[in-house]
C-alpha cells in the first residue's frame, strides 16, 4: 500500500501529509485489498468569494480499476475527514461488488459454497451486503441507436437533451464518445480508443 500526498500550488505541512496519510491510509486498511495505491492532491483556491476553498482530490488505483473521490470544505482537515469516509464507502461498494461477482461465477448461489467462503476470514458478506442501497441497482434500461455524428452536433444534442451526457459515434472517426457536462464548467469528451 503506497499513499502519495502532494499539493497543488500550495507547500503540504508535516502535519497535514501524515493526517491525510493516517485518514486514507485507515481506510485502505479496514477493506484490505491489494494492490492498493492512493495519489491525493491537496489545494486551495486564494480567492476570498470561494465559500469552499480547501481542496482534497484522491484517486486509489487496484486491480485495473480506480477509485476517484473529491472533496471541498471550509478547512483541509474536515475535508480529510470526509473525503476518507467516501473513499471507506467506495472501496466497500467496489469490494462487494467484486466478492458478489466471484460468489455467482463460482458458488453458482450455493449457499454451502457462501458459507465456506465466508469460515476463510476474507468475507464477511452480510455486513458488506448491507451497504448496498437502492442507488446501486439497475432501475432503467433504455435502448437508443447511435447516430453518426461530429463534436458539434452532440454538443447541440447535450443542450436540447438538458442531459449531463450524451453518449454517440464519431462521423469521422466511427469512435464510441461520451460528452459529458464538467462541474467546473465546460464539458468533458471520453472517446474510444481504436
């Protein structure tokens, strides 16, 4: 488990780096999945009409898939505090949902096979079953055809949609892309690699 604490525009204190270390290195910990690697940027914004001006962004890389949360608060600190109990939340999700995947491939549902799997000390299903909610389901499957379309023309599809994506087919390139709308402001373009 590696942690990397830096700060963007701003000198990080001994104080701060073994704080954010501690806070997310405790929660890396209580799910104990290797590998594990945490980056975590610290900034703040100088402008005085920013109510928000502390900054904590962290990505946690494992196993070909990352863990992105980002926090703003008042002080650095409480947004350490927070930013770890989502990182907590996150990790948890991430594990139950790879422990479920494994118990359907290879208990098929058996509910011997759970229970043998749970006696090794790696699982403990009903508590991580429990912080599954009902945001973490399925409740709409919707079937679209992908039209052929440049950057410009999903733009204009964003906006008349009032969607936060817009997911379609390059007309040049024949690339899956997303266009997303950013927080910031601006919008984002995932495209497919080919």
């Amino acid at each position: 488990m590696a942690i990397t604490v830096t700060g963007r525009k701003m000198n990080v204190s001994d104080a701060l780096r073994e704080y954010a270390e501690e806070k997310i290195g405790n929660a890396m910990k209580v799910m104990d999945i290797d590998p594990l690697d945490a980056e975590v940027v610290l900034s703040v914004k100088k402008n005085p009409s920013i109510a928000l001006p502390c900054e904590y962004e962290v990505t946690i890389r494992t196993k070909g898939n990352v863990v992105r949360v980002e926090e703003e608060e008042q002080d650095m600190f409480a947004a350490i505090d927070v930013a770890a109990a989502k990182v907590l939340r996150q990790l948890r999700k991430y594990k139950t949902r790879v422990i479920d995947r494994k118990v359907r491939a290879g208990a098929h549902g058996d509910p011997a096979s759970i229970k043998n799997m749970e006696g090794t000390g790696d699982l403990d299903l009903d508590a991580l079953m429990a912080d599954l909610s009902a945001d973490d389901e399925v409740v709409r499957v919707k079937e679209i055809d992908f039209e052929p379309m440049t950057e410009d023309e999903a733009l204009i599809q964003i906006d008349l949609l009032g969607h936060d994506f817009f997911a379609y087919i390059d007309r040049d390139t024949s690339a899956f892309c997303v266009l997303y709308r950013r927080a910031e402001g601006g919008y984002g373009l995932l495209k497919q690699v080919l």
